[in-house]
C-alpha cells in the first residue's frame, strides 16, 4: 500500500509544479520558478519510489492521467480557462483509460 501513497504524493507533487509553471509567467516570477523545479524533483522521486512495486505502463498511466485531469479542472475553477463539452469528454477518456490499465490482467503492485 505504501507505493500507491508514493504514487499518490507523485501526483500531488506534479500538478503543484505545473500550477507553478502557470504562476512563473514564463519564468518572470522568482518564488513560482523556484517551487516548479522543486515539484517537478520531488515527484520524479515519490514516482520513483512507487516503481519499486507497481507496473511501469499503470504507473506512468495514473500519473500522468491523472495529473492532465486535476490539472485541467484547476484550470477551468482557479485561471477561468473554457470548460467545452469536448475538454470534459476527453478527461472522462482519460480516467478511463487509467481505469481500463489498472483492471488489466496481470500484476500492478
């Protein structure tokens, strides 16, 4: 169960730096450059450690899908960015994809 909190802190660590990629304004801003690589060095680590027990493609899958989707729904509530139904159609793909890796046969940790 540990790995699956390591992956989880991954995640979290990950949509910290991409909303600090925002909030850099293209690298004009000190303190949110700083935390983007920070986040992103931190999230590499706790992914890391969660490969000790889960499947690379499972791994890499709710990390990234995951991270897309909270990503773009901080999007949509804290920097107005447009809600269409095609955004929201393609996050539901992605959750099931990430649900369709992790029903799949075989070990995911």
């Amino acid at each position: 169960m540990h790995h699956w909190l390591m992956l989880t802190l991954a995640i979290v660590l990950e949509v910290a730096g991409t909303t600090c990629m925002k909030l850099a304004e293209g690298f004009t801003r000190l303190v949110p450059s700083i935390l983007l690589f920070a986040f992103y060095g931190a999230s590499f680590v706790a992914l890391t450690l969660a490969l000790r027990k889960i499947d690379l493609g499972v791994a890499y899958a709710v990390w990234s899908g995951l991270g897309t989707a909270i990503v773009a729904i901080i999007g949509f509530t804290f920097f107005k960015e447009a809600v269409t139904v095609v955004k929201v159609v393609s996050i539901g793909l992605i959750m099931a994809g990430v649900v369709g890796l992790n029903l799949g046969p075989g070990p995911h940790g």
